[in-house]
C-alpha cells in the first residue's frame, strides 16, 4: 500500500541538468558500456558558477581570485575546463599540484593548501605558485629549500586559527590548521628573518562551519593581521578566506522543514519509523525527551554559493561594525576565496544499476562511498530512470553491493514516485562536489566508477571519457 503522504526530498534541478536526466536511452547506453556506478560531469556549467562569484566581487567593488578547491573533485575534464576561465586553483596535495599544471593552470593561479610533505614543497617553490602555509615549521622548511637550491623568492601567504572575538561570545571550535593568530608576531619576526627567500603577501582562514558570525569574526581578525604586517613593513595585499560557501540542494524548503519535523516525532516513538533500525542522524529519544545535536548538512539552503558570500561581505564587522565588504575596499586589500562544492553546483551526477528490488529494498550496484550522500550528511531523493512502464510510488532503502550490513545508500526510507525495477538506473544528481569520487574505494575488490564528461555539440549531447575531454574538443562537424 503506497504511503499516502510520502516525505519526498525532491533535488533542485536546473535546466541544463535536467535535458541530460531527459536522455535516458544515452544514459542508459552509456552504463550498459561503461559499468555501474557511472560518474557523469558537466564541465560547460563551470563558467556560470565562476561568473556567479565574480558578480558578487563586482557589486562589492572588490578584486582577488577565485581557487577552485581540486580536492572536491578529481576530474580532469572539470579542470581543464575551469583552466579555460578565470579561475585559480587550490591544491592540497603534490598530485594535485601536478594535476593543475597539466590542465593547463599556470603557477600564477596556482594556490598550494593543507599540510605538505618535502616533495610538494619542493614543487610548489620551484614552479612559483603561492604557499598558503600551515605552520611556523612549514615556513622554516620553505625558506631553507629555497637557500639551498637558490630559487626565486617564494609568495606565502600565512593561515591563521584561533581568532578571538569581541563583545558576544561566539563559539569557535579548535581547528588543526593554521598558526594561532595570538601567534602572529613569531609569524612576523620569521618573515623579516627570511626576507630573501619569502614573499608574503596575505594571510588566511580555513574553518569547517557554515556559520557566518564566526566566519565574521575570522575575517575581521585577518584585517588587523595585515595591518600588523604592514607596521612590520611587510608589502602583503589579500586576505584569503577559505570555502565553505555551500549549495542549495534541495527545490522545496518546505520539504525540507516537514521531513526534520516528522524524524523528530520518529525519534520520539510518535510515528512509525523513518530510518533503518531506527537511526536518528543524531538525535535520541531520552525518556520522552528529544536530546542531542541533528547531523545533517541543511540540505535546503536559498542563501547559499555565491549568495552567501554576498551575505558574508554585507555581515557587519564584530568589533569595528561597518560592513567587512566596505572594509576590505577601504583598505584596498584583495579578496581570495577557495569554492569547492559551491563551483560544481549541478556539474555532475552518479547512475548506479538496479540489480534487485524485494518488498522495501533496492539492492544497486554500487556502494555507499561511491555516493556518499549520507557520509556528508545530505538528504535528497535519487530519480529513477526506466525503459518500461513505470511502477505505482512507494518508500524504498537503498543498499549497496558490498557484503557489509553497513553499506546503506541511504539510512533513511525514501520515497520514490515510482518503483525502479531491475535493470533501471538511479540518478543521483547534483554529486560533482565530494559525493562522486572524494570516498570512492576498490572495497572487496568491486571496481571504482568510471568517469564520463558529457558536453553540448550544436543541438546534441556528446560524451567522452574524463581524462579525453578539453575545452577545444573536436565538435561534431569538424571530426
């Protein structure tokens, strides 16, 4: 018996997204060759995304460039596509790197992140992109390799944590990057000390949170950072604020509040259950009392991308109380900023095979890190995608292919319009930005999806493997 007033979680699509979701004799096609899971990416809706951030930047009047964050996804062809804008990138590793130089960025877009080992220290001095540096140890070791091989000054910039704020108490969780701002002058005394081997020119942010206060108050703690630097006589320019910019992935909020409200009422034991044995994304029922924190990403978020940077920048400054947008253009300083799923908003989605469908379970064939919505803590519905007459609706558990109780697609019962049968896809869109590859494992031996770049050639889709596809990719008639 169907339910008669399912929890849908229906995923925003946009246009372009959608006519390739209307291919499904191509999509299917396409995994009957290429296997399942398929990982599907979209590089031409990169360009949009980028001019989304540089609008922002425009209405605030303000410069600096956008690094797109390498690790959210490992395509090639959505590298070398963003190579093809005006975007930077942001490489956290010494593949990375290496990656980014081959897609064609060049080390003056090239932003190197994150902990480094000698080697990917070694290659960022030599190409001469910017070090985002971690530590004071990081610097020192910078600075010494640099001596020793006599390489061109190298451009850091300093990231800094800890910030304290002024007036209400905002609470700022402990992160394990970046030097403690209270640090600052060990920072300072270091690059007067290797003057010659170091070329600052800003200070950073990373923190993992959604939460702009927090974000305000780092912020607002990077301009007097530089103010201090600039006393020391130290020529730096821009402040760099990480990511964390998020995506809307959801088309209906008020599904979004109806399904929360009813998983609390399920936590509580006053409706039927919602998720496999009872799960509760956090929450617990404590004799009556609904207790603990709700794990979950907002999955509907209308101020979200490039919205929430304009957000951020209008936010007033904690202690100063002018807006950090008017700040920064005061002071003349540049605005560096690292999206990752923010610029691959509906650049991608994964198909996974129906391989079984018994009573409330969907048996597909692949596993939870090949779509990790829910490692993410995301909650949207997948589409089902059928050659046939499709099924009356029904609530369905998604399980994976691996021998494992814990290889859930999804904790949750989803409610699907129709009911897939063997042999259907799923679609789960919008996973370009950490769900398609940043968890993906050989587990028990079962094979990595395979990646595919589909792009618009006059008035038909195309497609190529990832690793084939480049922004001057042979258009029909000229093959």
């Amino acid at each position: 018996m169907p339910d008669l007033n399912p929890l849908y979680l229906t995923p925003r699509i946009e246009p372009v997204a959608r006519s390739v979701l209307d291919e499904g004799e191509l999509l299917r096609q396409l995994v009957d060759g290429l296997g399942s899971p398929l990982n599907i990416v979209l590089p031409d809706l990169l360009e949009a995304n980028v001019d989304a951030f540089r609008e922002s930047y425009r209405d605030h009047r303000l410069r600096g460039r956008v690094y797109f964050a390498h690790k959210a996804n490992r395509s090639a062809a959505l590298l070398r596509r963003l190579a093809a804008t005006e975007a930077g990138v942001d490489v956290a590793s010494l593949a990375e790197l290496q990656h980014a130089l081959g897609a064609g960025f060049g080390p003056e877009r090239i932003m190197a992140t994150g902990p480094k080992n000698r080697e990917f220290l070694w290659l960022a001095a030599r190409t001469g992109v910017i070090v985002n540096a971690d530590s004071l140890g990081e610097l020192t070791d910078l600075a010494a390799m640099v001596a020793e091989h006599r390489l061109r000054r190298v451009r850091v910039m300093v990231r800094l944590s800890g910030f304290a704020s002024q007036g209400v108490q905002v609470i700022s969780r402990r992160s394990r990057f970046g030097v403690p701002a209270g640090d600052l002058g060990d920072v300072l005394d270091l690059l007067e000390k290797h003057r010659e081997e170091l070329e600052p020119v800003g200070v950073a942010y990373h923190l993992d949170t959604i939460g702009w206060p927090e974000k305000a108050i780092a912020l607002e703690g990077c301009l007097a950072a530089l103010e201090e630097c600039r006393a020391r006589g130290l020529e730096v320019r821009s402040v760099d604020i990480g990511g964390g910019f998020g995506v809307n992935y959801l088309a209906d909020g008020a599904q979004w509040e109806r399904y929360t409200s009813e998983l609390a009422q399920a936590v509580l034991g006053r409706r039927e259950p919602m998720t496999w044995n009872g799960h509760g994304y956090g929450l617990r029922n404590e004799g009556g009392t609904l207790r603990g924190v709700l794990g979950l990403y907002p999955s509907y978020r209308p101020v979200s991308g490039a919205g929430y940077l304009d957000q951020l920048l209008g936010a007033p400054a904690p202690a100063l109380r002018r807006p950090l947008g008017s700040l920064l253009l005061d002071t003349m300083y540049e605005l560096d900023i690292e999206p990752g799923r923010a610029l691959l908003d509906q650049c991608g989605l994964v198909l996974a095979r129906v391989l079984d469908v018994r009573d409330s379970l969907v048996r597909l064939d692949c596993n939870a890190r090949d779509v990790s919505l829910e490692e993410h803590g995301v909650l949207m519905d997948p589409l089902v995608v059928s050659a046939g007459e499709p099924g009356p609706p029904g609530a369905f558990y998604l399980l994976g292919n691996l021998c494992l109780e814990a290889d859930l697609i999804t904790r949750r019962q989803v409610f699907l319009p129709v009911t897939p049968r063997p042999g259907d896809l799923l679609a789960f869109v919008n996973t370009a930005g950490y769900f398609m590859d940043f968890s993906a494992t050989q587990a028990l031996h079962q094979p990595i999806g395979r990646k595919v770049a589909v792009y618009r050639d006059g008035g038909a889709w195309r497609w190529c493997l990832d690793e084939q596809y480049w922004p001057v990719h042979p258009r029909a008639e000229e093959s």
